[in-house]
C-alpha cells in the first residue's frame, strides 16, 4: 500500500515547504482538491455532512491543483501527484487535456487524474456549463483525455461523441506513459463509472466500515464490467483508522493507496511548523514501521 498526503485547503506558498519534506519522508503522493469559486449562495446541501453545510469558509485556500502540481513537481524527483478529485465537467476537455498532458511530460510521468462531477448547482451555471448532463459529459471527457494521453506521444486523435465533436488533432507535448484516471464519487452511478471506464477509484473522507462496503460493490461491478483482472488503485481516506493494524485491514480490502492528514491526527491548531512536524511524525512512527 503507498501513502499519500492530502495537500487540502493549505496556503499555496506551504505547498511548495510540503513537498520536498513528503518525499523525503517516504510518502509516495500528494492529492490535491479542486474548488474553482466559494459561490456565497448554494442552492443544494454539501452531501458529506449531516447539516448539509460546507465545513469550510469562503476565504479557505484552494490553489488551482494544476498549477499547484506543477510548482510542487519542480521542487521534487520522485513525489507523486494527483487531482482529488477535478470537477470534470466543468471544463472543456481538450484544454483540460493539454494540460494533464504538459504536466505528465514536465513531471516525468509522476501525475494521475482524478475526476468528479461536482454537486453545486451555481458551479455549473458560473462557468456556463449544462448540470443536467455532467454524467455523460464525464464520461466522455475522460475518453478524450485518455486519447490524448494514452502513453504514445503526440499523436492524431479525433472524437465523435453526443456532447464533445472533433476532428482529428494533435497535443504536443504529449506523456510517452498513459495517464492513469481514477474516478471519484460514492453514488452508484460513480462506483459504476469508476468500475466501467476507470484506472481506479477515489473515496471521500468516510469511515473503515462505508470503504469496505464501497469496494465490495466495486470488486462486484469490475467483475461485471469483464475488468475484474484490470490494474486498479483504490485511493481511500480513512476517518477512524490510526493504527497499524486499521491500515493493515484496508490493503487486505483492497487499498492501495492510504491518504493522510496527520496533522488532525497530532495538531488541533497546526501551524506550518506543525504541519511539517506531523507529516515527519507519521512517517516514523506509521510508515516506517507498516
């Protein structure tokens, strides 16, 4: 199982203090959210909280995790990346192509797509984009990508789908690995879509119990798919597990991938310092010893 850091809702200028000390560390990854705009008003509750209310104030920092996988990427040799999860849908998907592919090619070949559909109304009517349709959108999209980035270097590449129409073209530069795409969401629309169309699966923050139960359903649709014996990361960020034997008991379910934020584990008010200091502590005390 690798270990990943969550680079959630941090200064963008600590970011690039986390990622050398991450690597360094032992870690394998840090994810990185993906939150274009705080709308003041919205118009549908946060689904992963009982009140329905975003845990989270307005003036919370949220770096744009392209620009801020790119700066971290410079700064490390053999840090991984990913996005935890991008809203998909509401971007264009050949832009958003050119540039996962440019990052995958600066990083050498150290990023990994994640994806979700989003769940704010005024995201989608913000950015003139069509919320009926963002499944579908989704779906394409990551094929798009995944053309794109399949792993042989620019190449022609043309798409004909329902939502997205073109002709044949050419991103350069382009990764000469694919650009794996894992897929978010605990629906089953997205435990679908993740078992159907994805190179792995991303879970929100949830408990061990809800994990085991999710990758149950996905193991039975992978199955269902004919993709039972496909490469896939299961990328979890486990709520109630501390110690060793908790994390034991998710790679036996399936995990691959443990995602942390050890400084809710060690700091009630962390500081930079402490931030710094809790990343070092779990590693020594947890990924050390695993």
């Amino acid at each position: 199982m690798k270990w990943a850091l969550s680079g959630a809702m941090l200064p963008a200028e600590e970011l690039l203090q986390l990622a050398p000390a991450a690597e360094e560390a032992g870690y394998h990854s840090i994810g990185m959210p993906d939150s274009v705009f705080f709308p003041e008003h919205v118009s549908a509750d946060y689904p992963y909280t009982a009140d329905g209310k975003r845990m989270w104030k307005a003036e919370t920092p949220m770096p744009d995790p392209f620009i801020a996988m790119a700066a971290m990427a410079a700064v490390t040799e053999r840090l991984h990346f990913s996005t935890n999860v991008l809203k998909l849908p509401l971007r264009d998907p050949l832009l958003t192509a050119k540039q996962v592919a440019t990052l995958a090619v600066l990083s050498r070949d150290r990023v990994a797509l994640g994806v979700g559909l989003s769940w704010i109304p005024e995201e989608f009517t913000f950015t003139r984009t069509d919320m009926r349709t963002r499944g579908a959108r989704t779906d394409e999209a990551v094929e798009i990508i995944k053309a794109v980035c399949a792993g042989n270097g620019p190449e022609w590449v043309e798409y004909h789908g329902k939502h997205y129409d073109f002709d044949r073209l050419m991103i350069s530069p382009a990764p000469d690995r694919p650009v794996p795409v894992h897929i978010g969401g605990h629906s089953e629309p997205g435990l679908r879509r993740a078992a159907r169309i994805g190179d792995g699966w991303i879970s929100v923050n949830t408990t061990a119990e809800q994990l085991r139960e999710a990758i149950g359903r996905l193991t039975a649709l992978r199955a269902e798919y004919g993709r039972a014996d496909v490469p896939f990361e299961i990328d979890v960020s486990p709520t109630n597990v501390r110690g060793i034997d908790g994390y034991r008991a998710l790679e036996e379910a399936g995990v691959t991938v443990c995602r942390v934020v050890p400084w809710r584990m060690y700091d009630e008010k962390p500081t930079p310092e402490g931030r710094l200091a809790s990343l070092r502590r779990f590693a020594d005390e947890v990924i050390a010893n695993y």
